[in-house]
C-alpha cells in the first residue's frame, strides 16, 4: 500500500450514454477494490448536449455523489476550470469534433474508441495534443486489463518462442430473417451518419489483438507498420456488417487475420465451449484468449514442449459491494489515465499516440478497399466549435 495519499483525478464527462454510465460507475467504484493504492477519482461535471435534465438523470443513474455539476452543452463542460480531463463517450461521428473541442479548452482528453472516423483526423487531434502539451489517449479499455498485461508480458518473455500469427475475431449475434439485423436503421451501430459499422465499432478489439502483439511488442527501432488487405459485406444502409482483414508484417515474417461481423457470433459461448476467438500462435506454442474479445475473462497458454498440460489463468473483473456490487473493467484505462496525468506524461505507453494513427490508418483502408463510405461533415477534418457535431443544434 502507497504511504503518500492517493492522486485523484477530476472527470468531467461529455454525453450521457450507455458506455458514459458504465463509465462513470468503475470511476465511482473505490480503487482499493482493485488493490489500487496510488491513484482515485472523483466525478465533478457531467453535460449533455441535449439538456440539463439529461445530464440531471443521468446523474441520479449512476449514483453520482452530490455536488457534481451538470451542463447543458459540452462549451459549458470543457471551459469547467474544476475539470482535469475530458471523457469523451459520444458516437464515432463526433469524436474529431468534440475531441477538437476539448483540447482547443486546454482540456487533456480520454476520446473513446475508434478515435476518429479517418486517419486523417486522428493525426489532426494527435498534432494539437501535441502542440498544446496536453494528454490524449484512445480509450480502448481492452489493452489495460491485467489479463492484456499478463499476456503481452508472456509474449515478450518468449513463453510461446516467436510469434507468427494472431487470429482474432469479435462478432456479435444480431441476425434476424429478410436480412436484417437487430439494430434499427438509425442506431449508431449501423447508421453511417454516427460512424456506423462491425469495422469501427467491434473490428477495432479484434485488430487491437493483433497490433498489441504483432506490432506493440517490436522493439521501437524495429516497428513496422503492416500492409492490409480486406473483404467487406454490406448492410442496406451501407454501413459494413461483415468484415475481415489480413495485416501482414513482411520483415518480421508474422500475420494478424482479423474478424468481426453484427450477423454471426464469435463461436459458441465465446470461445469457452466452442474454442477461443483469439489465438496467438508461436513458434513454442500457443495463448488462447477466451471471453468477448473486448471483455476477455480467461487466457490458456499450452507449450509445444509441455507434454500436453494447458495453464488456464482466470481474469476477474473486480466488484465494489458499496457500489451495488458495481465492476465493468473501464477503472482500468482511468486510472492509466491519472497516473499519465500524475506523472506529467502526455501520451500512454499502453497505447501510444504514433499506434492510434497507425491503427486508423488499417482500418481506414479496410473501409476504403470496400467501398464504405461516410458522410463528409464526419470525414471533414477541420475543427468547427459550432459544428452541429459539438452544438448538437442545427
Ligand atoms: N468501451 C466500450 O466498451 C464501449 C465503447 N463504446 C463507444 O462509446 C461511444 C458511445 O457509445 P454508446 O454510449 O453506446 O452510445 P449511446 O448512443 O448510448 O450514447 C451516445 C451519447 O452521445 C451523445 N450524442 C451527441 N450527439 C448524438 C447524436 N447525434 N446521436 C446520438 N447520440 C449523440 C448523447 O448524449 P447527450 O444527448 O447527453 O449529449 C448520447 O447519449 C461510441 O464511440 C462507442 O464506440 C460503446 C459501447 C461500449
Ligand atoms: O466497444 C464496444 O464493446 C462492447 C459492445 O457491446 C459495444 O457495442 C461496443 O461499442
């Protein structure tokens, strides 16, 4: 346990979503529930680009404790001087924008996943961060769970020897008859208007596994960023619904194959009965991830030379019992977030800025190779504080 009291961070939250609630309930959650000592959190604004109402109930959804302040504008929320960073959690379509927004405030930014919808717009955010000195990361929760640390540590140490390929996929069980799927038209999930698609969305977990291992883990003089190939299936409304992808790293001899659909599911019961929907396979052996491929539970490392022995290593997400036994696994990448912020660092090592740009970059050219195309005032990379993406006003 830390003797110095912990740092605390204070979170002002922009958009009263889902992924915004479970967000702001691992913040609520006390730290030392993880056996985290260093660092905490408070919540001090929330704003909603609708209403004061909203961002009111929402509040009372989450528990909030008294006192937090509620806006009914995202200007109101960046221009709080009681907020250290910006959490970001509206749709894909509006991340360049409302990221824009913050940094141009003086606000670091916690933008959740995928950064932007082009790549182009992520250099953009990446330059200005920069430029500003100010902290940014992507928040793919995924890369700060102790079991992607355990993992991407098992790999370096050379458990599985070299590692050749990594196969992933993370898909979901959405189809229903006459072609449809179970979202409506208008849900982020398939409207190209929010940056809807399996790509953006759900395909970014599956190459998040490829690139934390095929890519993250190479030594920094030696980073190669691969090429990419693709096959997408369309929905009606354009956005993609199946999508697959090759990465290939030529000098290091090692390829990533990627999946994600909204139509099928990966594997019965997420690999647990149905085999696993990540594998990384070495030239010592192999680790098989199990679990959603963004909320993996368990991982099995089984060693060529092992005789046959499989080493199964559980990865509990934990609860806090105050806090209606509350736990998603989001405290993780916020308290990667203070300690960045604590430390007076400006990017994380977990999942550097330069591995976001590459990131975009592969997925912007898996989209592109088919065919799928966005609306330009989500593509536009130029910053407008009144952009009906950060106004929510026409
Ligand atoms: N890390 C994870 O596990 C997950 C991450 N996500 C990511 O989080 C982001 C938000 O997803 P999610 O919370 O599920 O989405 P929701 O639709 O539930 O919430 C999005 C929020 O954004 C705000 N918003 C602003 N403009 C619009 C608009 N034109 N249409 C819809 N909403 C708008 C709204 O808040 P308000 O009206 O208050 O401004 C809304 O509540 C996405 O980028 C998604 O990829 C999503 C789910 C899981
Ligand atoms: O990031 C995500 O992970 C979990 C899914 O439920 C969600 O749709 C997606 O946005």
């Amino acid at each position: 346990m830390a003797s110095t009291p912990p740092y605390t961070l204070k979170w002002g939250i922009m958009a009263t979503g889902r992924i915004a609630s479970s967000f702001v309930k691992d913040l609520l959650t006390d730290p030392t529930t993880r056996n985290v000592y260093d660092v905490r959190h408070q919540l001090v604004a929330v704003a909603s680009s609708t209403s004061k109402e909203k961002a009111v109930d929402f509040c009372a959804r989450v528990k909030a404790p008294s006192g937090v302040k509620t806006y009914a504008s995202y200007t109101e929320l960046v221009a709080d001087p009681d907020v250290d960073i910006v959490y970001v959690a509206t749709p894909i379509s509006h991340h360049f924008q409302n990221t824009m927004l913050a940094l141009e405030a003086g606000k670091p930014v916690l933008c959740e996943k995928a950064f932007t919808v082009t790549a182009s717009q992520t250099k953009k955010l990446v330059a200005n961060a920069r430029a500003k000195n100010l902290f940014l990361m992507e928040g793919v929760w995924t890369r700060h769970f102790p079991l992607s640390v355990n993992v991407r540590e098992l790999v370096s140490s050379g458990a599985i020897g070299t590692v050749y390929r990594v196969i992933a996929d993370n898909s979901f069980n959405q189809d229903l008859p006459d072609s449809k799927l179970g979202f409506a038209d208008s849900h982020r999930m398939v409207n190209l208007d929010l940056g809807g698609g399996a790509m953006l969305d759900l395909g970014i977990y599956s190459l998040t596994w490829l690139m934390q291992i095929l890519y993250h883990l190479q030594p920094e003089k030696e980073k190669e960023s691969p090429t990419v190939v693709s096959a997408i299936n369309k929905y009606h409304t354009g956005a993609d619904e199946m999508t697959s992808f090759i990465i290939q790293f030529p000098k290091h001899k090692s390829m990533g194959i990627g999946m994600t659909a909204l139509r099928i599911a990966s594997g019965v019961d997420y690999g647990f009965t149905g085999g696993p929907a990540i594998k990384i396979q070495g030239s010592g052996g192999e680790i098989q991830v199990l679990g959603p491929a963004f909320k993996p539970r368990q991982y099995r490392v089984i060693k060529k030379d092992g005789g046959g022995e499989i080493e199964v290593v559980d990865c509990p997400f934990p609860k806090d019992k105050n806090r209606d036994d509350w736990g998603h696994g989001m405290y993780w990448e916020a308290d990667e977030c203070a300690r960045c912020l604590r430390d007076g660092k400006l990017e994380s090592d977990t999942l550097p800025l330069d591995e976001s740009i590459v990131i975009m970059e592969l997925m912007e050219s898996v989209l592109k190779q088919g065919g799928v195309e966005y609306p330009e005032i989500i593509t536009n990379d130029v910053y407008d504080p009144n952009s009906l993406l950060n106004t929510g006003k026409a």
